[in-house]
C-alpha cells in the first residue's frame, strides 16, 4: 500500500536531515517560532531519534516580534531541551531602527537579513535549515532543497545547481554556505495536517480569540509597539481574529477569523481565496521584493 | 486517503505549458485570489488575453521580463482524490538539462504540443529525455485546438505520431485548450468526438508505477546513530522493498549477512517497513557498518567500474583527462570518465571509480542505480548519470568457460560468508586478469 502523502513528505524531509547531519560540520536550524518552524523541529527529532538534535537552534529576534512567540520560543525550546542561539542587530536597535523611521525594506534587511547573516558568520555555520515552502511565493518555487549561498550569504538564481533524484550536493567552496529546506515541496495545508496528526504545539497567535487590533483597510494590526502611529479616526478595536503567518507585529496583519483549533484552521483554509503571505506587509515593497531579498541573503 | 503523483511537463517554446499550468492552479484553486490579483495588474503590460496564466509560474523577474521560463518551477496543487507536486521545466536551450532534473523525480511527465506543429524534433526529444529518466506513463496534450477549430483529424495523426515515438509507454493523447480550458477540468462542448478523461480526471486517477514496496530491499546507511554505549542504528530511507524484524539481510559491500533485531522510529518500534519510509535500522550482530554501505536482500552489483547513460549539465564539457566526484546513494567517490560531452548532450559512458561502490541497474532500481557527477573544481553538479550495468569486461569475463562454476566452487567451500566474499573476490581478480 502507497503511503499517503503526509508520510512521504515526512519521510523525504527526514532524509533531507540525515544528509546534512552526516555531510556538514556545522549545521544550524533557523528557528523563526511559527508553524513551518515547529514542524521542521519535530522532524529534526524524528529524523535523529533516538538521539537528541546534535546542532543548535537560532532565532533572530528583530525584538519586535510578537510578546506571545518570544514566550513560546523560551518553553517550548526548554522543554524538549534544544541548545537556542538568540541573535538581535542590537547596534541597529540602539540606532532606533524601526519600521516606520527607516521603511519596512529598510528595516527588514537589517534587523533580519544583516542579523542572520551575521549570527550565521559569528557561529562558524556551513549549513543552516529554514522552514521555507516552495508554494509560499513565486521565486521561492525555484528554490533548491540544498540552496547555495556565496560568502556573503546572497542567492544567485542563475548559478543554481541542478538536483536530481534524491542525491543533493552538498559540496561547498571556501566561504560558501549552504540553506536548506526540508519543507520544500510541503504546502500550507500539509504543514497544517501534519500538526494536527502529529499534535505539534504552536503559538497561541494562530487560534482566533478577541484581540485588539487598528483596521486599516483589509489588514488588521496588533498594537504591541508603541510606535505604530495611528491614523486620523483610527481607534484599537476588539475584533475576533488570528495570525495566518507569524512576523514582527507591526508588520503581521490578522485576518478576521473564529478558528480556535487546528482542525477548524484548517476548514478554514479549504475556503480561503486568499494566500497566506498577503498579509506580511513587507512582500508588498514592490514587483519581485521576495526575489531581491533572497538575493541579498534572506531565507 | 490522498496519494502523492509527481508529474513533470515539457513542450517547446510557445507551446502553451505555462499556460496549461496557471490553469490547473487555478482550476484546482491552488491560486489565491491576491496571486490572481497582482497577475491581472501585471497582465496589462502584455498581451495574452484577460488573465495571463503563465505570470502564476514565471517566477523571476528576468522570466516575467522576457516572457521565458529560465529554470525548473515546482507547483503544488491537490483535488479530493490527490496531491500533486509539478515540476515546470522550460522548453528552450537549457531544457535537457531541466527535463532531466525534473522527470528524476517524476512518476508521470505531461508532453505539450501545439495542435498547429505536431510533434516537432523537440517534442521527440523530450520524450527521449523522460524515458531515458525512467518515466513510463506519458499524456500528450494536444493544445491550441481551438486554433485549428477542434478538428479530429488532427488529433489523430498527432495522437498516431507520438505512439510511433512512445512505443512501449503508457499514452494517454487529450485535445486541449489551455487558454479556454477545454478538456482541463471540466469535458469540453467543442470536442463531442473525444470520450477520453478531462487532464485532471486523469491525473486523479492513473495508477503509477508503486512497484518499489514489493522490490528487492535496498537501505543505503544514511548515518550511524550512536546516542549512547548501548544503542547502535543506521539510518536511512528505503528505497526499494519491505524489511521486518528478524529477517536476514545482507551488508554491501561488505557481503557480511546480519538479522534486522529492531525498526526504530521517533513514533515507536515497527515490526514491517517499506519504501519510501525514513527509519533506523538496528542489527543483530556488531558489525563495521558505516555510512555509504547498503543494507540488501539479495545481491546488487558491486563493482569500480560500470555502464551508464550520461546526461552532461554542465558548461564546462566532460573533460575524459579529469578526475570527478560521484555521489551515489550516500557514497561520494573519486570517478573517471571514458567519453567527453558538451553540456546538454547524453552520451553511453564506461565510469571508473576509485573504490568500488554497490549498485543496481537503473532500470531495476532508480534508487540504487542513479549517480551525480561533481565538478571537484567549481562543485557544480555537471552530470546526472544512470547505471545500465557492470562494464563489459566483467560481464564478460563471467562469460568465459568455468568462470561461474569455478566462483560457485570457491562460494560453497568456504567457511564463513566473510570467507567466501575474499575468495570470490580473489578468483573474480584471477579471472579477469
């Protein structure tokens, strides 16, 4: 009997993971706190099992992520007693980096890319795993499972290797890293499936409850920071509603929702129209913005 | 339960493939509506009807720019019945070494014609390309037949002259528009002549290929666990077969013989597994076991020096004076090569490796039988290879009177299976020589 297809995602990706563990000498696992990063954890401990998780955790923490994800992240990492590495540009911080003083690209490249680039060079990294999925957005469909990166950690779409079968080549020149994404071929929806089959914990951000929120226009914004402006008649409202997708707050819009567990999360992406990454502002820059990110060394 | 069918597509250029894609995502509703949105805004600046398909898997800024497709895209997309992983090669120069990279993967491959050309020599090629990759069930979508009005008689003869070139394979031709979506998802009005399957009906429902779970078992050792004193697994992914506890199984290249005492998974213990699942091998006996080895039942080739199909990727041609990585389940070995080949050129090759690796034919195991090759210089993956079988000499030799009886001999009077392995070996060299 075939396996379905839940099984054979996960198989594939636990293969991805023994590669890396037995080809490199320092691999790293980005851990961004959502949904993709909790099931990339729980198939690192399925694919090392009976062994713990042999390589650290890192977290780059822009410091505006959402109060909730950082709670997370300190127990959940604790209880199943992963090594966790937290990074933060604190020199742009001290600066007063933020998104509405120096724009969301701006803000983006160096709270995030400038700081993964730098924690993955303070930590001598060769290899470091990410969450991504291929059906997330356009450029990323051309992704490889092993993604070269040069010595400054950018992305060339030109100079990919081919991969073939499940032979990955993981052969590296002085100053060259690579990323990889076990989750590549998984879409919102199995990511979903599988926390329900495998009863995988995530933030609380992703149920629907009564938050207060600003509306403006279709993008609900939490108010965690102090220095999100509010626009003339704009009000907090309570209004019902979840994260789709976890990012910094100011930056993360909800969507009106009642799903309050992961089945019903899932009902609800059956009917969704929309797609997942509408609501994370910073796509939006411009024509290709996800393109020229990976370019400059983003994930 | 959904089952998983990957499929690959090729065609040539303008022959409608992203096209045909952007409507199946959007049939199947794998397109969110903010994807149709900014698809519709950037439409405008081209011409190609109300909603430009193709700008849903044109990725890259330079594709959207130049209307092309530079590298494989790979689309997800599910009905009730099944989930579907697509891999979009590009139909221009670079396309053998896409297609190769695409159809390695794939259970199924899409061939797209334009109704007005027929099968042109690329179209001859692509089919090559796929069957050379293992591939065996093929749809010929027929499209644009809206542009020669639906006419039956073309159909035909496109239908007959793939047949011709796909002999031995699984054809299913359907009459297609992909810009009206005649035939996609839904039977088309204006082909009342065609009582096949829509493209998706089809897709939903063919049985591929799932022959590996009741194949030979094959496990290449992935990684050697080694937790603490008392614990010892290898693992690894199945590619081929079924493996229960208690069974005998082989170590390659070794040639010891061991029983499987434990299947360990993060989920529990198993008494059975197959192919494709990840799990953890535990043996009965301490062996010298490490990564690269293969974990059999029954006996795949074990050998320096073997028959391939090469399909050259890289810019830099095949130079026959340079020495080569090759990876090959999880063994990366220094090779070299009898035959150069400019890139997108697949040539048959004799491959010389510095140690002998364990393998099967491509055609019996994809697993086992399919290889990389790795420029030592740039890393670049410059080859993708499949194994046909040992070199000829060996086989050969095999040939020559008494051989086989005189390796029976040295096998059955030996003591122990370690024994017999370095005195078959021994007489295998004598032979030879």
């Amino acid at each position: 009997m075939p396996l379905d297809h839940l099984h054979a995602l996960e198989a594939e990706a636990i293969q991805i993971i023994r590669e890396v563990v037995a080809e490199f000498e320092r691999p790293v696992m980005l851990y961004s706190i959502g949904k993709d990063s909790s099931v990339l954890l729980r198939l690192a401990q399925k694919a090392l099992y009976p062994g713990p998780i042999p390589f650290p955790l890192l977290h780059v923490d822009t410091t505006y992520k959402f109060r909730e994800m950082i709670e997370f992240r300190d127990s959940y990492t604790a209880g199943i007693g992963a090594r966790l590495i937290v990074h933060t540009n604190a020199g742009a911080i001290a600066d007063g980096t933020q998104p509405f003083l120096v724009g969301t690209q701006r803000c983006c490249g160096l709270l995030k890319t400038r700081a993964l680039l730098d924690a993955l060079d303070a930590g001598g990294f060769d290899a470091a795993f990410g969450g991504a999925r291929r059906d997330e957005e356009r450029s990323r469909a051309k992704e490889r499972i092993f993604s070269l990166r040069d010595a400054r950690g950018q992305w060339d779409p030109k100079r990919q290797r081919p991969e073939l079968w499940h032979l990955l080549n993981g052969r590296l020149r002085p100053g060259e890293t690579i990323r990889v994404f076990p989750l590549s071929n998984w879409t919102e929806l199995d990511v979903w499936h599988y926390i329900d089959a495998e009863r995988i914990p995530v933030v609380p951000l992703y149920f629907a409850k009564e938050r207060e929120v600003i509306v403006r226009g279709d993008a609900l914004i939490a108010l965690e920071q102090g220095f999100v402006p509010l626009l003339p008649g704009e009000r907090p409202e309570r209004v019902m509603c979840r994260m789709r997708s976890l990012g910094c707050s100011p930056c993360t819009g909800a969507v009106r929702s009642t799903a309050d567990t992961v089945p019903r999360i899932i009902e609800e992406l059956i009917a969704a129209r929309h797609s997942e990454r509408q609501l994370r502002i910073i796509d939006h820059d411009l024509d290709g913005s996800m393109e020229l990110k990976k370019r400059e060394g983003y994930f | 339960m959904a089952t998983l069918l990957r499929l690959c597509t090729a065609g040539s250029v303008d022959d409608g493939k992203s096209t045909l894609i952007g409507r199946l995502l959007y049939d199947a509703q794998a397109v969110y509506e903010d994807q149709v949105r900014s698809v519709t805004r950037a439409s405008r600046n081209r011409t190609a009807g109300p909603i430009d398909f193709s700008l849903f898997t044109d990725g890259l800024k330079a594709e959207r720019e130049q209307c092309i497709t530079i590298d494989v895209a790979y689309r997800y997309f599910a009905t009730a019945r099944r989930k579907f992983i697509l891999a979009d090669t590009p139909g221009h120069e670079q396309y053998t070494r896409n297609m190769a990279t695409g159809a390695s993967t794939a259970n199924l491959a899409i061939l797209l014609v334009d109704a007005r050309h027929g099968l042109r020599p690329q179209s001859r090629r692509h089919a090559q390309i796929a069957r050379l990759l293992g591939i065996s069930s093929f749809v010929v979508a027929i499209n644009k037949m809206d542009l020669v009005d639906f006419d039956r008689g073309v159909f035909d003869r496109i239908r007959e002259e793939f047949a011709d070139c796909l002999h031995g394979a699984t054809l299913q031709p359907i009459p297609l528009s992909a810009l009206h979506g005649d035939n996609v998802t839904a039977p088309s009005d204006r082909t009342p002549w065609y009582d096949g399957p829509t493209l998706v009906e089809y897709l939903e429902t063919i049985d591929v290929d799932r022959r590996s779970a009741t194949e030979a078992f094959r496990f290449p050792v992935q990684l050697v666990l080694r937790p603490s004193h008392d614990f010892r697994g290898y693992a690894g992914q199945i590619l081929a077969g079924t493996v229960r506890v208690g069974e005998r199984v082989t170590v390659w290249p070794s040639g010891h013989e061991t029983t499987v005492q434990r299947i360990v998974t993060w989920d529990g213990d198993l008494d059975v597994a197959s192919a494709p699942q990840s799990v953890t091998l535990v043996l009965a006996d301490q062996l010298d076991v490490s990564r690269g080895d293969v974990l059999a039942v029954g006996a795949p080739h074990v050998a320096s020096r073997f028959e391939a199909q090469i399909v050259w990727m890289d810019e830099r041609p095949l130079d026959t004076s340079r020495v080569y990585l090759l990876k090959q389940t999880g063994r990366t070995v220094t090779a070299e090569i009898d035959r150069g080949l400019a890139l997108n050129e697949i040539g048959a090759v004799v491959v010389t490796t510095a140690r002998p690796i364990v393998f099967d034919s491509y055609a019996r195991h994809h697993g086992t039988g399919a290889f990389i090759v790795i420029d030592p210089a740039s890393s670049f993956t410059a080859g993708a290879g499949m194994i046909v079988q040992p070199a000829r000499e060996l086989v050969g030799a095999m040939d020559r009177p008494g051989a086989a009886e005189r390796l029976a001999h040295v096998a059955r009077t030996a003591a122990t299976d370690t024994d017999a392995v370095t005195a078959v070996r021994q007489a295998l060299e004598e032979i030879l020589i």
